[in-house]
C-alpha cells in the first residue's frame, strides 16, 4: 500500500491554484456535503471553532471519498499538537500565528522524523495506513505540506526570513489579524491595508513559496489570484448558513 499522494501540495508545485471553503462547523456531516462541492480543499478549523482531534478524524474519514483535499488548521504552534494531527492522516497543516524564523523551524521540525525534525514515531497509525505503507518514517515528508500564517505586523517585518525557511511549502497571509495588528480590528479589507496585503503576497511568491490568503469578497479573491496566490479559499460554511438562513427570512419577514 502506497503513501496517500497530496494532491494540494502537488497541485501548487505545479502552479495551479488551489481553491477552497473554510469549514468552522465542527461537523463530519456538514464536511461531507461540501466535499463534493468541487473545491479543490476544505480547511477544518480548530483555531477558532470548538473543533478537536477526535471529531477531525471523522472529517477526515467524511472527506476521503471524495477528490478534495483536507488542510487542518491548528489552534498553536505546538510540537505534541502537530504530532498528533499527522498521526491520524492530516498532510497539510497551516499553523497559525508565526512571528519569526524560529517559530516556522520549529513548525518545520515538528513535521519531520529525525534526524531532519523532531516528530516522534509510531509505527501503526491512520498516517501509515496503520502500518501498511513501506518506508513511511523515510518518505512521509513528500506528501506533507507545512504552511505558516503571517498576520502580525511582526511577521510581515520577518516575512522574507519565514518564506525562506526550508520544508515551508507556502504562506498565508491571515487578513483579519493583519488588519488588527495594523490598528484596524474588526476589518478585512481597508484601502490603507489592502495594499500591504498585495505586497505580502507578491514577496512570497517572489521567494518560491506559495502565497495564500482568505476572504468572502469575489473582487478581492480574483485580485489576490491574478497576483499569483496559489492556496484561495472563497468562503466559509458558517458564513453560507448564516447569510442563507438571513436571506430566507427576509423574504417572509421583512
């Protein structure tokens, strides 16, 4: 039995963009009607919905009968924690709040089995087709993509150190807190940052990485394509039930 092929991570060595749905529902039903939408990735939130380990394995399990590919975001930069989500499958991890250098090693290490990380082994897991995949420990990092979330204004002062980071596969650049951390809270698009953000996404790409981003605006998910992002993702499922169910009231309501 083979490693799982990422087909994320291949589709933007290839310069394809990758377009996606932010899942924040917490719900293995709810991932698997949108898995066969036709978006290339979901994101299965566990930084700020009430998601955990156990019921994204179920999202996983839900996803993996359809092409789409599962990209799972951790709540903090943690060893233990990165650990645990590759254990039961998940090949592509965006990590967020990464301020420095360090910091995106330190996300870089936790994915890779010595002597090139620290990641700890164990021989019968979801990762290795519970021990059917030959030579898993020795070729586990062709599959894994590791991304790093730069949405401080510390980070964008680092952001040429964190691109260049050897086994980062790509940069998302995190518009919510970016607009924060520039005094802008509660924003997502002001014209005094918009420009920053382009800047941002033009500097990954220049250095060889894939630059990635998330926003609800069409306009701006277009603008952010034609410079180059790689990794998009359109929306989210709690924004489509919400706005949907308001939409729907309207019309009886008023």
């Amino acid at each position: 039995m083979d490693l799982p092929i990422n087909t994320f991570k291949r589709g933007m060595a290839a310069g394809t963009p990758q377009i996606g749905l932010w899942c924040s529902l917490s719900s293995h039903y709810a991932v698997e009607a949108l898995a066969g939408a036709g978006y290339d990735w979901l994101l299965l939130d566990t930084e700020h919905s009430p998601n955990d380990i156990e019921a994204v394995l179920c999202q996983l399990q839900a996803a993996a009968a359809y092409p789409t590919h599962a990209v799972v975001r951790i709540p903090v930069n943690d060893t233990v924690l990165i650990k645990r989500y590759l254990d039961i499958g998940v090949q592509t991890l965006l990590i967020p709040m990464v301020n420095t250098v360090e910091e995106a090693r330190a996300a870089v290490a936790a994915t890779r089995y010595p002597p090139d990380g620290v990641r700890g082994i164990a021989s019968t897991t979801r990762a290795n087709r519970f021990g059917r995949v030959p030579n898993y420990a020795r070729r586990a990092a062709e599959e894994i993509c590791v991304l790093v979330q730069v949405e401080t204004k510390q980070a964008l002062a680092n952001l040429d150190a964190i691109a260049a980071v050897p086994g980062v596969d790509g940069v998302f650049i995190g518009p919510g807190d970016l607009h924060a951390s520039l005094g802008y809270a509660g924003e997502q698009a002001n014209p005094a940052v918009l420009p920053i953000i382009d800047k941002a996404l033009g500097d990954v790409k220049r250095a060889g990485k894939a630059p990635g981003i998330l926003t609800g605006n069409q306009e701006l998910a277009k603008r952010w394509l034609a410079l180059g992002s790689l990794f998009v993702a359109v929306g989210s499922d709690v924004s489509i039930l919400a706005r949907g169910a308001d939409a729907i009231v309207r019309v009886f309501k008023g």
